[in-house]
C-alpha cells in the first residue's frame, strides 16, 4: 500500500511539471508580443496616431473619442520612457473652414468701394486630436454667372495673423494644436466684375 501511494505521488508530480512549462511557455509568450505591440506602437506613433485620431467637434463616436483618449495617454507614458520625436502631419481633412465673409473696407459703400479693396474675415479650426500642420489658403473670385476669374493663394505666413506667428517662432514645424480656431482679416482687390467668391484649403504638392 505504501510503495502504491509512492507511485501515484510520483505520477501526479510526472504530470503537472508538463502543464506548468506550457503555462510558463504561454506567459512567455503573451508577455513577448505585449512587448511588440508596444516597441510596435513606439516606432509606428507618428503614422499610426493621425491615422486613428478622432475630432474635437462631436463628430466622432463617443467610444471611438474614448479608445483614443486612452491611446494617448499610453502613447506619452511610452514616450516619457523610451523618449519620442513628435512630428505633425499635413491632413486637409482636419481643418474645417468654420466661417468666411467678404465686405468692403468702407461698410458704407457697396460690396466695392472706388479701389475694390475688400476684407475677407475666415476663420478655421484644426478638429482633429492631434497638432496637424497649417494649410496655404485659396480664394477664388466668381463673376455673375458663377465663372472663376481670378484665383489667389495665401500661404501659411500671409494669412496667419503676424501677432500670433511672433509669439509662436516655431509654429511652421509644431502646426496648430487640437481644436485650436484662427481668424484672420486679409485685405484683397476684387475685379470689376466679381460678383462671388469660394474659398478653400489646401497643402502646396
């Protein structure tokens, strides 16, 4: 009976050595690729990062708003700790043009004074979750029938207020940040015969 209970101590211990390897083989293994999906997000941020950010205007799923807050905030735990180079990066899609009006520079004369000089006021806001980088501006003028006959394009330096460009030397290579709103008052010469006008962004090729 003794030499039974021998053997049988000996077997279960025969038995449940194979089953702690594989155990110790599966956390091995979970802890391996946690480690490369975060060494994988490290060096893949500055392209991974724009791709799933969300906007600030509410129109994005809550809980996609929600699964993004909180890669952002791994995201710069990581980068407290490994160290990162933060790139912005050039998305037409982030910017929304959120109010544009063209009036004289005299508001008692028409909609052209003796000069044609007129102030376009626009206003634009960056609505994604990260910095994206300025975009140029393009206004085109219309005749009464709708065809275009002029076309000027402003560059990020033209039509960024300069107050704001002093106070940010940097703000070419930083862009704008998360839903940050820029207004700015350009003065433009209207043709003879414009009679409307369309205005839209867009990053130089």
């Amino acid at each position: 009976m003794q030499g039974d209970k021998a053997s049988l101590t000996a077997k279960n211990t025969d038995t449940s050595e194979p089953a702690q390897k594989k155990s110790l083989k599966l956390i091995l293994l979970s802890l391996f690729f946690l480690l490369l999906i975060i060494f994988g997000e490290h060096l893949s941020r500055n392209s991974l990062l724009p791709t799933l950010a969300t906007r600030v205007d509410g129109s994005s799923p809550a809980i996609a708003t929600s699964a993004f807050s909180i890669l952002q905030k791994f995201d710069e735990q990581l980068c407290r700790a490994l160290g990162c180079v933060n790139r912005s990066v050039s998305d037409f899609a982030a910017w929304k043009i959120t109010s544009v009006t063209l009036s004289p520079e005299n508001a008692r004369e028409g909609l052209k004074n003796a000069s044609n000089q007129s102030v376009l006021q626009v206003e634009i806001q960056n609505r994604l979750a990260i910095p994206v980088l300025f975009p140029n501006l393009e206004i085109l003028l219309t005749d009464a029938e709708e065809a275009e006959i002029k076309t000027i394009q402003l560059s990020v330096q033209e039509w960024l207020p300069k107050t704001w460009q002093e106070s940010h030397p940097d703000f070419l290579r930083q862009g704008a940040l998360s839903g940050e709103k820029f207004h700015s008052e350009l003065s433009i010469s209207l043709p003879q015969n414009a009679a409307g006008y369309r205005v839209r962004i867009f990053y130089p090729e």
